[in-house]
C-alpha cells in the first residue's frame, strides 16, 4: 500500500491555531479535488499532525476523537476516506505534566509515520508526507518517504539541513498533487 501522508492545519485544512473545535475546522481550497486525484492513483490518506495543544492545556485528548471524525466527515462529502489519523500530544515545555516530554512521535521526528507505516502495511519508499513547513519535510525524509512543502509562507525558520529539503515544492495541495502524479507516471 502507498500512502499520502498529510499534515493537518495549513495543509489539508485551514490553519487556525490550536483548533480542536469540529465546527471550525475547514478543508483548504481545492483540496477534496486534490485528494480525488491521488485516490485514482491509488493512494491511501492518513493525517500526520503535532497536537501540543494538548501538553498546553488548550485542549484534552478526548478533543481528537472529535476532530477526526469532523475530518472523516469532510472527506466523506468529498468521496474520500480517510485511512488513519496521528497526532502527537507532546511538547517539551508542555504545562500538562504527562505530555511535557521530549518523544519520538513529534515531528521532525518520523515516529507517527513508522507507527502508520507498521499498522497499515505502508510502503514508505512509494509515500509522500505533505506538509507545509520543513518539520513535516524532515518527518517524512526520515521515515523514508518522498517529500512535498506547500509553500504558503508557514515556514518561518527556514532552517535547512540534510533531511529538510522536499523532493517537490508546491503552492497549494492541488499543485502538489499534480506533482505526485507526474511523478508517480515518470517513475512508471
């Protein structure tokens, strides 16, 4: 199985800052198209997202469970599935003792990918992880995938390294996903 890992806020939907309010939560513009066009390729969806919010105290755990069905929901309207969903509840300088930790699921860290990648039978090598700033870039060049920044001006630091350059850059995930798929037809 092949797999389009998907950051979650100013990737897949709208970036609103530690929102774990169903309501609020947005596809980003062309972005159900975008995913029908990976789907024919045979591509399976997964969310790959840091959740400090959590180790912050802004909202619990429980919080997920809403906001993946309210993601589930939207990609349903949009006939899609959605095949998982990750997060990382830590953050070092968290304020709730029990996720205040250093881990290996936080990206840049591959950790939710390895754990995705096991459980569903994913062929990394044949993945992409999209995301919009280089801490998903790094994630999913460690764990072996190719990678896509959708640059919409997130990344703020910039800070490059060997596992912090994408395979593919893109304005939007339509433009990414166009990308994917030439690039899956090159490779054929």
């Amino acid at each position: 199985m092949k797999a389009i890992f998907l950051d979650k806020d100013g990737t897949l939907v709208d970036d609103v800052p530690y929102n774990a309010e169903p309501r609020r939560i947005t596809l980003c513009s062309g972005a159900g198209a975008a995913l029908r066009l990976l789907a024919r390729c045979d591509y399976r969806f997964f969310i790959i997202s840091n959740q400090d919010g959590i180790a912050h105290g802004y909202f619990d755990e429980a919080a997920m469970d809403c906001v993946e069905r309210r993601l589930a929901d939207l990609l349903f309207r949009e006939q899609l599935s959605l095949d998982g969903f990750y997060y990382c509840p830590h953050h070092p300088d968290g304020k709730v003792q029990a996720y205040a930790l250093p881990c290996t699921c936080r990206k840049p860290m591959p950790g939710m990918l390895l754990r995705a990648a096991r459980e569903h039978g994913i062929d990394l090598r044949a993945s992409w992880m999209v995301g919009d700033i280089l801490h998903d870039v790094e994630a999913g060049n460690r764990a072996g995938c190719r990678t896509l920044l959708i640059d919409k001006g997130n990344e703020t630091e910039w800070q490059l390294g060997p596992h912090r350059v994408p395979t593919c850059i893109a304005t939007d995930l339509y433009g990414a996903a166009v990308m994917i798929v030439n690039d899956d037809e090159a490779r054929r």
